[in-house]
C-alpha cells in the first residue's frame, strides 16, 4: 500500500510494477529494469522511492527511484552470511523507515536501514524462526506479525516502536 492509501502490484514474470486506487483503477505501471529476475514484494517509502525484494541470479533487495531504476542494492549471489540473503521475500517499513525482510531460507528477519546497512533481528520462539515468509506491521499499534511458511503459525510482537529495538 502506498502513502496516498493505493494499492501496489508486483508481476512477477513481466518485471513491472503496478499502482492501482483500492477502486482498481490504474495509475501506472513501471517497467524494472533488466537486472531485477522476478520480484516477489514492493513498498513505498514516503518519498516516493520503492524498496523491493528479488530472485533469479541475484537475491537481493533494492532501492528504486521513483522510475523503477535501481539506487542502491543488498545482497548479491545467494547465501547465509549477513551480506547475503536467501529467498528474500516480504517487507516491512517501521515509522522511521527501516526495512524488515523476511529472508525466508536462511530462517531469519533483517533490519535494513534507508542505506541498505543490515543487521539481523532478533526473534526468539520456540524452535526458532521457521521460514518466514509474510509480514505486516500495524504502526499505529507498534504490532509486528509475521507469518511462517514451515512453522505453520503467525508470531505476533507487541509493542514494537520500530525494528531496530529488539
């Protein structure tokens, strides 16, 4: 969802993006660029920028102008170490715009600043963090859930200012 409340659209196979009002009507589309092989999630940030998350040759996630050219990148080639992530899937934004990304294969969440510096989160539960693959952050209550592929259950993390306080 954008700031102006639209709704935005990945496809997958084509490489674009899409905004649509939440009454489906089109605002535009824009092509990513060729480097960017299937994205799987978009935000907004509040000045107009997209952060996305992709797969293909490169896991990663980038920061996109307002064009759908990319500004700067995280990750590279898969793998386990902090630069690098595998399968990144989801994102968040917090108030202060830090981006969470639900790094799927390698079990764990990472805090990346505007940036692109990364840290992991911290989430402790039972047996660990089992695939995440779905997030949503409610900022008005400071509720973080985020929704496990294997696990088979929704983590739900109250009173949360932003994702750099675990």
């Amino acid at each position: 969802m954008t700031s102006a409340k639209n709704v935005l659209v990945v496809i997958q196979w084509e490489c674009k993006l899409q905004e649509f009002t939440t009454h489906g009507t089109l605002l535009q589309t824009i092509q990513l660029q060729r480097d960017i092989e299937r994205p799987r999630r978009v935000v907004e940030l509040s000045n107009g920028q997209f952060v996305i998350s992709h797969i293909g040759r490169h896991h990663r996630v980038c920061l996109l102008d307002v064009e759908g050219g990319v500004v700067r990148s995280y990750g590279e080639a898969w793998g386990s170490d902090l630069t690098k992530m595998d399968w990144p899937g989801d994102l968040a934004v917090d108030k202060r715009e830090n981006i969470l990304v639900a790094d799927e294969f390698n079990n764990r969440l990472l805090v990346l600043r505007r940036s692109l510096f990364a840290r992991e989160m911290s989430v402790i539960v039972d047996g660990g963090l089992r695939r995440p693959s779905s997030l949503w952050y409610d900022k008005s209550r400071g509720r973080l859930y985020i929704g496990e592929r294997y696990g088979r259950r929704v983590i739900i993390i109250d009173y949360l200012k932003d994702f750099t306080t675990l």
